[in-house]
C-alpha cells in the first residue's frame, strides 16, 4: 500500500515537471530547447515586409470603408476603447447572430515580439502567414471554448497593426471560423492603410 502511494506520487511529480504555473494557475509546458528553435524556424519563415505602413496618427476607427463595415456586417458605429497595449477601435457586428466584435490596435511593437520576444506567451498558439505580402501572426489559444482570434501584422519597424476577433455569442463560432475572420479584417485594414501611404 505505501509503495503504491510513493509510486503515484512520482508518477504526478513527474506530470507536473515538465509544467509551470501561468498567472491564474493554468498549467502549461515550460519551454525547452527544442521549442526555442521552433519558434526561431517560425520567425525565419515570415516574409520581408515590402514597405513600412507606420501606424501613428492613423485613426483605427475610420480604417474600414463603409463598404467593408457591411461587408463584415459592422452594425455599431465603431468606438475607441481604453488602450491595452495602444490605440484600440472596436467595431461590433451585433446585429445578428452570432454576434462577434473586431478590436483593432495599433501596438508599439516588433512582431517578432510575439514569436520570441517579451509578448509570447506560451499558452497561447502562434503560427506565421502573410497578410497582403506582409508578415504576420495568428495568435490564439488552443484549448478550451473558441473564444477569439488575433491576426498581428508587421507593417513597420517597432509597429504591429493588432485585429482581435471575439466572439460575443459563445458557441457558435469555431476557432478557424473566428481566426479567418480576423485574419480577413486585418486583410482590409491593411489594404486601407496601403491606399493612404
């Protein structure tokens, strides 16, 4: 009977080394070398970015068209909210289910930050693409409800143009649906701040 208590209690030891606390307790793998690397192949395989887009001064909520807010079936007029991490607009499609929002931000920060610097978080799942020949970033968390979808795009040095998609009615929404979406608003917004440039 001891022996089995001793053996169940290294075997949980064991379960539990490879894990660390996250600020609310969630358990979650600490990274070895091997991720290290695999982060650093995800930052090679980003494209060059074709020209800066910088961000100051661009007013985030005049950024879609009106074309494009029906197209995305923005029913609110669109507000700026407290900054998180800078300027932030958000654009509610709240007129018929599922109701879901888009944040945009313009953050103060190089997208590698996201892949191998102070933003990446390792509960978070971070996979590279290109936005309209841009590098970018999906960025979401893998377990759990799908709760939303961040497309990070770097549009110049030290600027990443953030567009966060929430989904307001839970359930409804499954993550590759809530990861296109953003990545399809942060399409538009990009090719908005490429007509001002």
């Amino acid at each position: 009977m001891v022996r089995n208590r001793i053996a169940g209690g290294v075997l949980a030891t064991a379960a539990l080394a490879g894990c660390s606390a996250g600020t609310e307790g969630t358990p979650y793998p600490v990274e070895t070398a091997a991720t290290a690397a695999s982060q650093s192949a995800k930052a090679a395989q980003l494209p060059q970015r074709p020209a800066d887009l910088p961000l100051p001064g661009v007013d985030l909520c005049a950024l879609f068209p009106q074309v494009q807010l029906d197209a995305l079936k923005i029913t609110s007029l669109p507000r700026a909210a407290p900054e998180q991490d800078g300027p932030t607009c958000v654009f509610d499609a709240d007129g018929a289910e599922p109701v879901h929002s888009y944040h945009v931000r313009a953050v103060a920060a190089d997208l590698d930050q996201w892949i191998t610097g102070a933003r990446k978080k390792n509960s978070m799942t971070t996979e590279p693409k290109t936005i309209g020949g841009y590098p970018a970033l999906t960025n979401y968390r893998a377990a759990g409800d799908p709760a939303d979808c961040e497309t990070l795009v770097g549009v110049a040095k030290g600027h990443t143009l953030a567009v966060q998609t929430f989904a307001i009615t839970r359930g409804k929404l499954t993550q590759p649906q809530l990861c296109e979406m953003s990545a399809h608003a942060a399409d538009i917004a990009l090719q908005s701040l490429k007509a001002r440039n």
